[in-house]
C-alpha cells in the first residue's frame, strides 16, 4: 500500500475530526453544527479507509464505521430534518 496515501487518510480524518468537535463545542447554531458533522461524516470515510488499508489500524476502521452511522444521524438533524433541535 502507498504509504503516502495512508498518512494522507490519517492526517487528513484526525484533523478533520478536531476541527469538527471544535466546532460543534461552540454551539454556532443549527446550520454551522449540520456542516460541522459534515465534516465529521468526511474524517470517518477517511479513517475507515487508513483503518482497512492499513494491516494494523483495523480497529480504527470499525469505530469509524459506527462514528460515520452517528455523524450521519448529526447530518439527518441538523441539516435535513425540518424538527426542532432539543436545547
């Protein structure tokens, strides 16, 4: 496997997921959140990736799996769903 691609994955799922726990720690708003677990939604397909691809990341790539099932109920209420978000 090139090793560049799998750095690339790593990095790229590890800051994306900072940024977006950041940004849903400041509670902006609906919108921005929705974008944020956007993001989140983007670090797991990244993560999944470098956890398969990678012979000895296995676990990252089944807790990314169940991370990318949440972010995307984060997506469905945050930016889809016409509901009211709960305080």
């Amino acid at each position: 496997m090139d090793q560049t691609l799998l750095i690339v994955l790593q990095y790229y799922g590890a800051g994306a997921a900072t940024i977006a726990a950041l940004v849903v720690s400041l509670n902006l708003g609906r919108r921005i959140t929705g974008w944020a677990f956007v993001l989140f939604v983007t670090s797991s397909i990244a993560l999944i990736g470098w956890g398969f691809l990678d012979k000895d990341s296995e676990g990252i790539g089944w807790q990314n799996i169940a991370l990318l099932g949440i972010n995307a109920v984060g997506v469905w209420r945050y930016l889809i769903s016409k509901h009211d978000v709960r305080d």
